[in-house]
C-alpha cells in the first residue's frame, strides 16, 4: 500500500524518463523478407475455405459439363498406301515413282491432305445424307449451348441488323464441319494410315470412315484412268503429226538424190566415201613401207649391220666358215710361226672368205636400194591417185550437204515416229489393266465405347485444375490482404521479435481466463504467460527487467487487458512486488476479469479526488500482486494520464514495488496510449493473430518509435502455432498422474478460449 500523497507532490512532465536507460530499437518500418514453404502453407490455411470452394467449384463445373455433354464414339479404320499399285505389267505407267523419303516424303503427305479434302468430304456427306443424320440433328439442352446462344444474341444486339440477318442465312459449311471430326494419324516407319471419325452415332462414325476411304480410292482409281486416257490422246496427236512429217522428209530425200545422182540413198555410207577411205589405207601402208625400206637402206650403208644382212643364211655360213678358220689360225699360231707353210695356206684360204663376205654383202645392199626405189614409187602412184580422186570427191560432197541434212532430219523424224509409236501400244496394254495404290487393311466397325468425353480423367484434371486455381485464388486473396501470416513474417515486417505466443483455447470464460495462470498453473496458457514474463524480465540491454511495462494493443479486444493481468500474476508468483495499474480509461476490463466491484481508482486519482493510497489495493487471488482499477471518472482520458500526476504515480510506484505492469488503451486512433508509452521502460504490442492489419500496425510502430524508442517486442495471442509444443507439453509436463486426471486436464485444455478485451 503507498502512503505517499500524491496531490501535494510536485513532480516533472516525465519523471520516469530520467532513470529509464534509452533503448536503441530498429528504424526501418519493413525487412526483407523471404517466403517459405511454411509461410505458403500457413497462408494456404488461413484462406482454406476460399481454397476449398474454389476447387469444389471448379470440380462440381467439370463434373457437369462432362455429365451433360454429348457422349461421341470414335471408329477407325487402317489403310495401307503405296506409291505405285500391283504392276500386272512392268511398261506404259505415265508417272515415276520416287524414292521412299519416310514419313516427310511429300507423296505421303499429299495423300493425307487428299483424305482430308473437301471433294471426298462433300461426297461422303451427299452418299450417306450427313446433313440431315448429322449436322442438322436436333441437339440436346446444356447450360454449355444455353451460354453460347446467350452470347451470341448479345453480340447480335451490337451489330447491325442486315448484318445479322446475312449472317444468320449464311449456309452452314458442312465440309468444314465434317474435316473438324476426321483424323487421319500415320503409322511411323509404315505405310499404315489409320482413319478416325467421331460422331454421336457409333454406327454412323464407322459408315462414314468405310464410305470415305471407299471414295479415296475410287478417286485414286478415277484420276489415274483420266490420266491413262489424256496420256493416249496425246500420243495418237502427236503420232500422227510425226508421220505426217516423216512422209514429207523422205520424199525430199528422194528427190533431191535424183536430181544430184546420188546413190545408196539408204546405205549408211556411199561407195565414193568407201573408195577414199580404201585409198588413205593404201597410202599409208605404202608409206610405212618406204619409211621402212629407207630406213633400212640408210642403216646399209652407214654401218652395213642391217637386219636382211645379218639374217640372211648365205651371209651367216660364210661369217661361220671365217670365224673357223681364224680360230685354227690363232689355234696353230701357238705352235708355229707365221712363216710355216701351213700358216701360210691358213692365211690365203681367210683372205678369200673375207672377199667373199664382202660380195655376198654388197649384193644385199643393192637389194636395198632397189627395194626402196620400188617403195617410193609406189607411195608416189598412191598419192597422185588419192589427188585426183579428192578432187572428184569434193565435187561430189558439195552436191551431197543438202542430202545430208535432208537424210538427218529423216533418220530423226523415223526415230521419233518408232518412240511414239512403241509408248503408243505399252499405253493401250497398260490401260486395260487398271489398280489401285491403297489397300484396306481393317474396314471401320462400331465401337460402343465413348471416346469423349472421358469422364476419370476429366475428373482428375478438373481436381487438378481446381486445386491449382484454388491455390492461386487464396494466394492472391492472402497477398491481397493486410493479415501476417506467421511469427517470422510479423517479426520480419516490424523488425521486432515475439515474446511470447499465447495458444488459441475456446469455452473458458473471461474470469477464468484472466486468472488461468494461477487458477491453471499447470495449462499450457499458465506456461505460454510465464514464457512470456522469463522473455519480458531480459528485454532491456545487458539483461535488466523493465520497471514500468506498457501493455497495449493496436485495435481493441485484441487480449491485452486479459495479458496484462496474467503477466503480473506470473511475475507476483515468482516473488516480485508487482503492481498492475488498469489505465485504460475509455474501456476498463480488469476489474470485470478479477471480479472486483468498479470502485474509485486511477481516474479518481489523477482528477484530485483521492490519494495514492486510498486507490491501492493487494489482490484477493495472489500474494505480492497490487491493483489500481481505472476508477469512476472516464472523461478526458487524454488529460489524465498526460498529467503530471501520472507521472508521479510512476515515479512512486518504482520505488516500492519490483515491476509496474500498465493496462493501456489500444494505440490506433487514441493518444493516451503515446503518453503512456513515454513513461514507461518498455511498451509490448499485444497483436491477434487472426486481426493482424500490416499497414495498421507499421503505423502504430512508427508511432510509438516517435514518441520513445522503447518497443520491445510483441506477445501474439490465438497463435495457430502451438499445435506442436502442445503435444510436446503433454508429453512432457504429464509424468505421473492417473489415466482419469489426464484426461480431465487434457479435456480442460482443449476446453479453452481466450477472450477478447
């Protein structure tokens, strides 16, 4: 209990300002902050709801669409193309065949794009009456078809009327309907082709795939027919223009050797062209036969080692005969002298050899000579003929350069006129034998199974869908709106750090949940407040307990009062002296919380009518707590808690107790609360997870940071992240007590709710 008068005390504007060490808090209003997987998936949990409709309704649109849509089946058929059909014969085919190139081969994809043409679809439609059976059939109500006519009469209101009305007698395009529902798919590395139509009808789609490919190859058949018979009018044209033209240039021919004497009209060469060519033979072998007889001659009478001599056998024995002869010489020579008789005979018999040589030798090259002289007059008889005949030739070449054009066009004109003639009857033969390049290798049957639409899968992919825009709605949703998704984001935001975390509990009432922390000492909500205090008592640098605690909250009933009332019995429980002084003026509530009677109090006090004293009172519940109530008097707040004597009552009050706990009002809007916060050592944000406002709560930050920089962190109240420590509290906290006790207090917990302000 105080006994000082505060009435008759003077005291300073902020008394308590002068023995609070300054505080040095962040300046920056938001911090960088990187998202993470839990911060997305707590905002996912605060927009499940949107999340969850989202997805049901796009689930619940896919599943009707798909429900009332109309079923279509799919028949299809395999068809085999080839470049060229059966060749019953190998000759008279009017196109070429090219090299397979695979699938990119234009021949292939010409054939694709004549299965999709609108003369085979314009065909199909008029043979099996598809206008009537499929495209003017009545169709089935569908809030799809009731949107799109909606749409387009709203369009049809902006346009003009003739516009409307040509558009609506436009004739539909059937073939460009009936191309939309034909597939045509290659087989890869074959020369398969599957054909596809989808139609209501599974009876109907496997009849047109049947007639269509039955109107592809009439088609194939019909044009190479068209092609065989412009192919034989062409080629008789041209027939008869080239015998027409032959029997013109043979005539000339004739005529013009008449008239120049020319014979062997139809020889390939004449006997005058031969007679020369016989000439220029001779000449040249008799030139070749002089050059060789002169040679020889030549070679005679230089050295006299020519070839008739030395193979001639006259010539040879004799040159035997000698060498005989000079060997017994040189033989005998050994054993007598020259002189000897013997010798001497020897000698004369070689001489005469030798003279005999000589003779038979010198006749031979007289042969030579006379042999040449025949060569070179025949050369020279040769030559003078050849002249006189090059002379008549030349007369008569002269008369024969027309005949030679005339008999080229003539042998041109026969060659052209057999080709045709020839490629005329391989055309006729071919004709007759006419086949076709496409074979079917399965013929389309019905197929009762529905293609589309397939309802699992458009199941999934609506679940799919729905969820992923599910997720992006509540994203945006989350992004936004103004709420902090977790502890770190709200720490990242204001730069400030979370004291403390306060469980969302339900069915407790105020009274029992301002006292929970005596009342509950073993709750896990008694054990989040005494978190709360242990972080409160090291909040001040080097580790010193604030002796004044500002309590207040940025919007109303966010907590606060019921905070502040369980922070002082926490701190009164550990042997403090603590006084709690409810100074919201506008709004009390902790008498309410206490069960206290709304007596005299702070207001009472700060307009003069009581003492200190008189408005201090110790707590009925705990021992070491003191109360001062907000009193009777709830004009001017601003005036009261401005006033010097609030400032004195601090001053006091931090002399005889350990901790002064202050209730104030919420700080958005109210300047009460800016005042509270100057006196005070530490001012703690009470903020409700569930109605954290970011823009709101910068704002209120800055504010505080203005008047002192004395905040020093937030208590989060309802916090959705206790689900953890609670199990782990339960495990740990529960050692021995009965099965019955625990589920009572389990029961109790889960009973809890924190009540607002």
């Amino acid at each position: 209990m105080l006994t000082v008068n505060a009435n008759r005390a003077s005291s300073p504007s902020h008394p308590v300002s002068a023995s609070v060490p300054y505080i040095a808090m962040p300046t920056n209003g938001i911090a960088a902050h990187t998202l993470t997987l839990e911060d997305v998936w707590r905002r996912l949990l605060r927009q499940k709801w949107t999340l969850l409709l989202t997805a049901l309704a796009v689930l619940l649109l896919t599943a009707y669409f798909t429900w009332t849509a109309t079923p279509s089946y799919r028949a299809g058929a395999t068809i085999q193309i080839e470049k060229e059909g059966v060749q019953v014969v190998n000759f008279g085919t009017v196109t070429s065949a090219s090299p397979d190139m695979g699938e990119q081969d234009p021949f292939f994809r010409t054939q694709y794009e004549q299965l999709k043409s609108r003369k085979l679809a314009e065909r199909v439609i008029a043979d099996l009456d598809l206008r009537t059976r499929l495209f003017e059939r009545p169709a089935k109500f569908s809030l799809l078809t009731s949107i799109k006519v909606i749409i387009q009469g709203f369009i049809g209101s902006f346009l003009p009327a003739k516009q409307t009305a040509a558009g609506s007698n436009k004739t539909a395009d059937y073939a460009a309907q009936f191309v939309e529902k034909l597939y045509v798919e290659p087989i890869e590395k074959t020369h398969l082709v599957k054909v596809f139509y989808e139609s209501p009808d599974s009876v109907l789609s496997a009849d047109i795939v049947n007639a269509l490919i039955n109107a592809f190859i009439k088609e194939n058949i019909s044009s190479q027919s068209e092609t065989d018979t412009y192919a034989k009018e062409f080629l008789e044209q041209e027939l008869d223009k080239s015998r027409q033209r032959l029997t013109l240039q043979e005539g000339k021919l004739i005529e013009y050797a008449k008239q120049n004497g020319i014979l062997e009209v139809n020889n390939s060469q004449s006997s005058q062209e031969r007679q020369l060519d016989e000439l220029y033979s001779a000449l040249g072998a008799a030139e070749r036969t002089r050059i060789q007889a002169e040679s020889q001659m030549i070679q005679g009478r230089k050295h006299g080692n020519v070839r008739e001599v030395l193979n001639n056998p006259v010539v040879e024995g004799i040159k035997q005969n000698l060498n005989t002869l000079e060997a017994e010489y040189q033989e005998k020579l050994k054993l007598f002298k020259p002189a000897f008789p013997d010798m001497q005979r020897l000698q004369q018999q070689i001489q005469e050899v030798r003279s005999q040589l000589q003779q038979e030798v010198g006749g031979l090259k007289q042969a030579l000579q006379a042999e040449y002289s025949a060569a070179k007059n025949l050369e020279d008889d040769l030559r003078s003929q050849l002249e006189a005949y090059k002379s008549e030739l030349v007369d008569l070449r002269d008369r024969s350069i027309e005949y030679n054009a005339l008999k080229r066009e003539v042998e041109t004109s026969r060659d052209l006129y057999d080709g045709l003639l020839q490629r005329m009857k391989e055309v006729n033969v071919a004709s007759n034998v006419t086949s076709s390049n496409i074979r079917v290798v399965d013929a389309a049957a019905p197929d009762d199974d529905v293609f589309r639409p397939k309802k699992a899968l458009n199941l999934i992919i609506g679940s799919l869908v729905g969820l992923m825009l599910g997720v992006g709605a509540a994203l945006l949703r989350e992004t936004l709106s103004q709420s902090v998704a977790s502890m770190s984001e709200l720490q990242t935001l204001s730069g400030l750090p979370v004291l403390g975390t306060i469980p969302h509990v339900r069915h407790l009432s105020e009274g029992n949940l301002a006292l929970a922390t005596v009342r509950d000492a073993g709750s896990l909500l008694a054990e989040s407040y005494r978190v709360m205090t242990a972080n409160l008592r090291f909040v001040l640098p080097g580790g010193v307990a604030p002796r004044v605690t500002l309590i207040t909250s940025v919007n109303p009933a966010e907590g606060k009062s019921t905070s502040a009332v369980n922070i002082a019995m926490s701190q009164a429980q550990q042997g403090l002296k603590v006084l709690l002084i409810d100074a919201d003026l506008r709004r009390p509530s902790v008498h309410v919380k206490l069960g206290l009677p709304h007596a005299r109090g702070l207001s009472n006090y700060l307009n003069g009518e009581v003492d200190i004293a008189s408005v201090t009172h110790p707590s009925r519940e705990l021992k070491g707590l003191y109360l001062i109530l907000a009193g009777t008097l709830m004009t001017d707040p601003v005036r009261m808690v401005s006033s010097p004597a609030m400032a004195q009552l601090l001053s006091l009050a931090t002399k005889h107790f350990d901790s002064v706990i202050i209730d104030g009002p919420p700080t958005a809007g109210f300047a009460d609360a800016l005042y509270l916060s100057s006196m005070a050592e530490a001012t703690v944000i009470v903020a409700d997870e569930e109605r954290i406002n970011r823009k709101r709560l910068l704002t209120v930050i800055e504010q505080l940071r203005r008047v002192r920089q004395n905040v020093v962190g937030f208590l989060m109240v309802k916090s959705q992240e206790e689900a953890l420590d609670s199990r782990y509290y339960d495990r740990y906290h529960t050692v021995h007590p009965s099965k019955a006790e625990t589920k009572a207090a389990k029961s109790k917990r889960k009973g809890l709710n924190l009540a607002p302000v």
